[in-house]
C-alpha cells in the first residue's frame, strides 16, 4: 500500500475513532440531565431514571437546544431509549445546532463527516463545524477546528 493511501486510511480511522467516541466526548460536559439519568439509572433508581428522560423529552418538545442535543444522545445511544434511531439522533441535533447549541453543531458535523444518521456529506460537515469553530464554546470551537482541518474541510 502507498504510504499516501495509507496516511489516508489512518485519518479516516482517526475520524472515525474520533466521531464514535461523541456521545462520550460530550456526555462530560453538556448531558446535565442524562447525566442525572444515568446515574439514577446505575444507582439501581430506575423510576427517578425515567422520570428524569421524560423531563428531556418534554424540555426537547418545547425547542429547549439543550434537551434536544440530549433526545438525540438517547435515541443514538443503545439502552437510553425506547428506540435506537441514528436518523432520529441527527433530526434532533440538527434542531439543536440550528438553535446554536455548540455540542449539537459539533457532533453534527462529525456525523456528516462518517455518514452516521445521514448521508456522508463534506460540504455539510464543514457548515456545522465551522459554526462550532464561530461559537462561544471553547472546548467545541477547538475540537471542531482539529476535526475540521483533519478532513481538510476548506477544499468544500
């Protein structure tokens, strides 16, 4: 295999890698109350667990940017809803960046890059993660830069 081939199946795995681990990337920082969920969850409370997703669910249905990154974390996530749905994952992130939800916009451009939940498309990953890039948030704006220029998004 060329060594140009190869560097290019390496950052592919990279991305790849990188675009697997979101869900726990994110869930450190900006899952408050699935955060809260799971720990009821683990703490064997599992009414307060389910009383604790209905909440997000019901904050997600009021357009709450927040709740929706959440509802989209638990329809991705196998075992933190009642459906696992990678498209119905995206439909809420993308509810959630349009609103400027910087973790939202974030895995939303990682998913474009993958293909995971939509189709694969460079151009969109760019859009989602230099509005990561533009945000407030300096962790997401960082993270999205190194995903962004891996990819060599500025050629879309």
């Amino acid at each position: 295999m060329a060594l140009g081939a190869l560097l290019f199946n390496m950052k592919k795995l990279l991305t790849i890698v990188v675009g697997l681990s979101l869900g726990i990337l994110i869930s450190t920082t900006a899952n408050a109350d699935l955060d809260k969920a799971i720990a009821y969850a683990e703490a064997g409370e599992i009414d307060n667990a389910h009383k604790e997703l209905l909440l997000i669910v019901e904050a997600a249905e009021t357009g709450n940017p927040k709740a929706l990154y959440e509802f989209g974390v638990m329809y991705k996530t196998e075992g933190y809803w009642i459906v696992q749905s990678d498209e119905s994952a995206v439909e809420n992130w993308l509810e959630s960046a349009k609103l400027g939800y910087a973790p939202a916009q974030f895995v939303l451009g990682a998913s474009y890059i993958i293909g995971s939940g939509v189709e694969k498309d460079l151009s969109q990953a760019k859009y989602w993660l230099q509005q990561a890039i533009d945000g407030t948030n300096v962790r997401y704006s960082n993270d999205a830069k190194t995903i962004y220029n891996l990819n060599n998004l500025d050629q879309y």
